[in-house]
C-alpha cells in the first residue's frame, strides 16, 4: 500500500487546469461510454475527472512505466469504480492497446464491447512530444471513434504562427531548448492533420493561462 503511493506523482499544473477543463468535457463529451484518455502523465486528472463524470467509464493511458505506477498509486489512492487501470498505449504505434489486433488485454475487450470508447482525451502532450505523436493521435482517433466521436485537445498554440502570449513564447523556447523536435504547435496545421484524419473541428475554447481546448468531431 505504502509502495503505490509513494509512486503517486504530482503536476501543480493539474491543480489549476483540471477544474475549468472539466467542467467542458463535462458539455462536450458524449454522456455514455468510455473515454480513452491518451498521455495521463501522474493520473491526477483521471481520479479528479472520473468519478464527475459518471456514467462514462474512463481508461487512462500513458507510454511512461513511471506514470502509469503513479496512475495506479492515484486510482487506489482514490478509487471510483467507472476508472480503470491505465493502458501502455503510445499515440504513434499504428495499433493501441484498445484495438483488437494489440497484444490481448481481454478484460478490455469485453468492457468496450458493452461500453465502447466515444470520446478521446489528450490533454498537453503535442507539445512535449515528437510531430509524430500528433500524427498517431489523430490516426488512432480516426480509427478508434465511431462517427460523432469526440477528440478533446488541451494545450497552448500558437494562432497563424504567432504566439498568441509573451509566457507561451518563452514556453515554446524552453521546450526547444530541452527537445529541438518539441514546441508549441500551430493550430492551423492541427486542425489540418485532424481533418485529413476525417477529424472536424467543432469548436475552439479559450482557456486560462493562454491555453486552449480544442474539440473534433469524428466525421
Ligand atoms: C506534460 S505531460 C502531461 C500529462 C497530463 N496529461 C497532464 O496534463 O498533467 C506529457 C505526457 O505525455 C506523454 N507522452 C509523450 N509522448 C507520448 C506519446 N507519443 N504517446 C502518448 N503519450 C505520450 C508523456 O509520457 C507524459 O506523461
């Protein structure tokens, strides 16, 4: 028990986001089913969102063995029975841990069989990571949703190719000093990949500290 929750893992960052992006997925998510949550980082967003947004089911995921012990430390920290335990899904690979074809993760299946994944939530990773992992996220929400599927995005961007704050400048400078291949996306040229993954925008939400949340709809 001591072990799991020494693995919880903190983000202040989540602290201040999670309210105001909770109470827009709870308008924008479909209200049944279950939201695959891609790139959960510590999990803290998960154990806050889950039990508020009964009765989706919610999977939280992420690449990093490290957050997905702090996702379970949070999840048995504080349990809600429609949170599951988080999947190893990396939004590059051509196939995710929720589709039939990945190495078996049988309690999934049965689950998504009775509550299929409506909605995907991924929230401040294009960012921090590769182009590449927008790529596969877009790819993954284009062969995962059904059509009317929500993809919730979440994280500064840049409007026409300018910074649209002084603090996200200089946040785009030090992701590019960490990772030349990270920065700050251009919206324009995210809504495009999403629309050549059958991905609309629906709509684009001003959010505090210079973010945005950004809203498609599988076609
Ligand atoms: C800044 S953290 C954000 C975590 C959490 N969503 C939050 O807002 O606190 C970025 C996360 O993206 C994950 N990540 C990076 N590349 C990824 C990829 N290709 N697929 C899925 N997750 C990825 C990292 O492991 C990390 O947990």
């Amino acid at each position: 028990m001591d072990n799991l929750f020494d693995a919880r893992q903190f983000a202040p960052a989540t602290q201040r986001n999670r309210q105001p992006i909770l109470q827009l997925l709870s308008q924008v998510l479909p209200p049944t089913g279950t939201v695959l949550e891609i790139s959960s980082g510590t999990g803290e967003h998960a154990v806050y969102f889950a039990p508020q947004l009964k009765p989706r089911k919610w999977i939280p995921s992420d690449p990093n063995p490290t957050a997905r012990a702090s996702i379970a430390a949070w999840s048995q920290y504080a349990p809600s029975d429609n949170l599951y335990p988080p999947l190893d899904i990396d939004a590059q690979s051509p196939v995710w841990a929720t589709e039939p074809l990945a190495t078996p993760q049988w309690e999934y299946f049965s689950h998504l069989q009775d509550f299929p994944i409506t909605a995907i939530v991924n929230i401040n990773m294009i960012h921090i990571s590769p182009m590449e992992s927008c790529f596969g996220l877009m790819a993954g929400a284009e062969r995962i949703l059904p059509p009317g599927g929500i993809l919730y995005m979440y994280g500064p961007y840049k409007y026409n190719h300018q910074h649209t704050a002084p603090s996200n400048e200089a946040f785009d400078l030090s992701l590019r000093s960490q990772n030349p291949d990270w920065g700050v996306r251009n919206l324009q040229d995210v809504v495009q990949i999403a629309q050549n993954h059958n991905l609309e925008l629906m709509q684009v939400y001003d959010m505090p500290a210079n973010n945005l949340s950004v809203v498609y709809r599988r076609l």
